[in-house]
C-alpha cells in the first residue's frame, strides 16, 4: 500500500503546532504589511495580525511562492510515495492553479485537490483525507472522492463593520456609509466558487437568526438530513464566539458544532467582530 501523506495550506486554520500533532504539513500563507512579508504562525501570530488590521496597516494577502510550495513537497516525498495537497478555494486565490502547475512536474506523485474550500471546511477536507488514506485510498483516489463532494458544503458569515469590504472594492463607500448609519449587517455566503452576498439586515440579532435560518434552509432541502459536520469560525472575541457557539447549538442541538476561527486570508476582507456558522457533508466510502 502506498504510503500517501496529506498537506494542506494555512487557510484551513490548522497551526503549524496542530499539523505535527496530526502528521500533516502545513504550508503558511504569506501576507504583505506595508510591503514587508511575513509568514502565518512562522513570523506573523494571528494577534498581531489583527493589532495591525485594526491599526489600519496595509495588509494584502499573497500567494505561496513556488519555491516554498515544492520545498515543502520534496520534504514529504523523501519519506512518502504520494502527496494530497489540499489548498485553499481557486475561487478566493489563484494559488490552487499555481499548485496544480507545479504538480506536473511530479509524474502523479502528487495530487492537488481543487474542492473549493476555506476555513473549517477546508479543515474538514483535510480531515476526510487523513481518514481515506488510512483506509487505504491512493493520493489520487482521495482527491477523486474530495472533488466529487466539492460543493457539498455552506458558510454563513457576517461582519461587524463594512469598512473592510469597502476597503477591498466589494461595496462602494456610498453604500457603506449608509450601512453604518443604518446599522446593515451584510451577510455573506461561500459556497464553493467565491464570497458571495445573501443578504443584508438590521442588527446582529437579525444577522444571527438570518445566518441560523440558512443553516437550516441548507440541512433540510440541500443535504435533505443527510449527515453533516456543523461548524461555526469567527473574527470576534473568544468569548463572544463561543456564546455564538452555544446559539447553533441550542438551534441544532443534535449536532456537535466544532469552531475555530476563520483564516486571516478571509479576515483580511471582513475584518475583526466577525462571525459565521458552516457545514460539510460527511463523506462515506
């Protein structure tokens, strides 16, 4: 049986610390503060990284270079026979097609999963691939099977303040001026391709229900009650995020909610204060 590592990027949420406990490699995201690089969990800390999105610093996120990404291969292919890579969505960055590109140059050593995901559904992925490989999937069975669920899952999300969408060009400074006085909450959907909106309502508690309603929406008519895992991310307080927590859980109390907070690639578009809920089809073989 081939011996099929799994590899994923930053974006998923899993620290470097949480990778060596799952045997996993974990390629960090490189992100620009007023033009200097740094690294996530290598030389940027997530509480740096929001002092300084709070702070107003310029911070853009950046694709891996290619160097990085095949050194980080050629590492796990001195002691396996397959790599899984699973970046994040092609949707939200062009650092999958990179990937994909690079992998050519492998002879099918090494599988990139385009499934569309970020966060903890992204997390999720690469859970389901850790658990194929040790049912003895090839590396290109696993990504067969990933792909053919890559959309297959839902995330909610809503900001605490429009400055950042503005700041990225996705609503206009007309529109978030007039949100901020009306206090509009936007909520936002990504459900595969890209960051999408849903829709727009007054106050977090009407956010909050809109989010848990979609929620609903999706487990009843997209999933039709089949299996799922239910998650919940945020850019807000640990506090505030686990009362969030305790509010999916009280709607849908016969799931287990895992929560971790979304990756700073995605927090550097909404910003801080921010919260969403998600869910991911559980595979079966």
């Amino acid at each position: 049986m081939s011996r099929v590592a799994v590899l994923t990027d930053s974006n998923s949420g899993i620290t470097q610390a949480e990778g060596k406990e799952l045997g996993i490699g974990i390629l960090p995201m490189p992100f620009f503060i007023d033009g200097e690089e740094y690294f996530e969990e290598i030389t940027l800390s997530q509480e740096e990284f929001y002092e300084r999105l709070k702070a107003n610093h310029d911070i853009k996120t950046s694709q891996p270079a290619p160097g990085d990404v095949m050194g980080l291969w050629d590492k796990y292919l001195e002691e396996y026979d397959e790599i899984v890579y699973i970046p994040m969505s092609s949707g939200l960055s062009s650092s999958c097609e990179t990937a994909m590109m690079l992998a050519d140059d492998y002879d099918g050593r090494v599988q990139v999963v385009n499934n569309q995901r970020i966060s903890v559904t992204q997390r999720q992925s690469v859970k389901d691939a850790i658990w194929l490989a040790s049912e003895g999937k090839s590396a290109a069975g696993i990504r067969e099977i990933l792909e053919k669920n890559k959309f297959e899952s839902s995330i909610y999300i809503t900001v605490d303040t429009l400055k950042y969408l503005k700041k990225g060009g996705r609503i206009t400074p007309a529109a978030a001026a007039i949100g901020t006085v009306l206090n509009l909450k936007p909520v936002l959907q990504i459900q595969g391709e890209k960051l999408d909106a849903y829709a727009k309502v007054r106050g977090w508690k009407q956010a909050k229900k809109t989010m848990l309603d979609a929620m609903e929406k999706d487990l009843l008519h997209r999933f039709g009650n089949q299996p799922v895992h239910l998650e919940a991310a945020y850019t807000c307080s640990d506090e505030e995020a686990q009362k969030w927590k305790e509010e999916i859980e009280d709607r849908f109390p016969q799931y287990k909610v895992e929560m971790d907070r979304l990756s700073l690639s995605v927090a550097c578009h909404i910003g801080p204060g921010a919260m969403a809920v998600a869910c991911s089809k559980v595979i079966t073989l």
